[in-house]
C-alpha cells in the first residue's frame, strides 16, 4: 500500500512497458508511437491496464502471441491496445470480469476514460483503453 501513496518518480511508461513485455511467458509485439508527456495518473492507469491484460494473457490465453500498441496520435487521448491470438473470453466458462478488469475500468473512469473488452475478429481477445491526454 506504501507504494501507491509514494511521490517517488516512476520510470517513463514506455520503459515499464518494455520490462513488461521482456518478462512475459507469452511473446509481446510492441508498437509504441510517438510518445508524449502525460499526467502521472494517466501513465499509471495506462500501465496498470497493461499489466493486467497481459497477466490475463498468460493465466487464460492460451495464445502464442501478443501485440501491445500505444497510440499518442489523437492530441486529446492516448490509447493502448493489448491483444493476443488466444482462444478468445467465450471459451472460459466466465461472463463476468473478474476484479482486474473492474479495477481497471474504475481506474480508467475516474480519468475519463473508457475500456472496451471482448473477443477480436482476428481471434483471440482485446483490451482497449482510451484516455484524456
């Protein structure tokens, strides 16, 4: 919990989202734009997202790949775009999220924000998440 309160500088989230990716069970393609400075919380809830959709990745999948995509491209909103080519949400018996992803909308909603979540139509499953820049 001592973490959360900190004012400690965090590293820039391109590079917490490359340590993400380097110690992933399942392979991650980053495609990252053209970063730009964003507020501390807006970095935090965009890393959060991150590590969530990629921890679910790994523990329900069951994908042999992974793309994370961070667009800075829209001067008003940042969006992350985590996918794999897994076995998609349908298949795991579960119709409700569970509280990573509740965590993460609440998070995401209190910046503004929205989360879309569900099946692809390359196959495999989606997370995407826009914030206020």
């Amino acid at each position: 919990m001592g973490s959360l309160r900190t004012e400690e500088k965090r590293a820039p989230l391109i590079d917490t989202l490359r340590n993400l990716a380097t110690g992933s069970t399942v392979p991650i393609e980053l495609i990252i734009g053209e970063p730009r400075e964003l507020s501390s919380a807006s970095e935090h809830a965009l890393f959060r997202a991150a590590q969530e959709a990629i921890t679910n990745i790994a523990k329900h999948a069951q994908a042999s790949q992974s793309w994370l995509q961070l667009d800075f491209s829209d001067t008003t909103r940042a969006k992350l775009v985590v996918k794999d080519n897994g076995r998609g949400g349908n298949s795991t018996g579960s119709k409700s999220p569970g509280f990573g992803i509740c965590g993460m909308r609440e998070r995401v909603d209190l910046l503004g924000g929205n989360v879309t979540i569900g099946d692809h139509p390359g196959g495999g499953f989606q997370i995407h998440v826009e914030i206020p820049a």
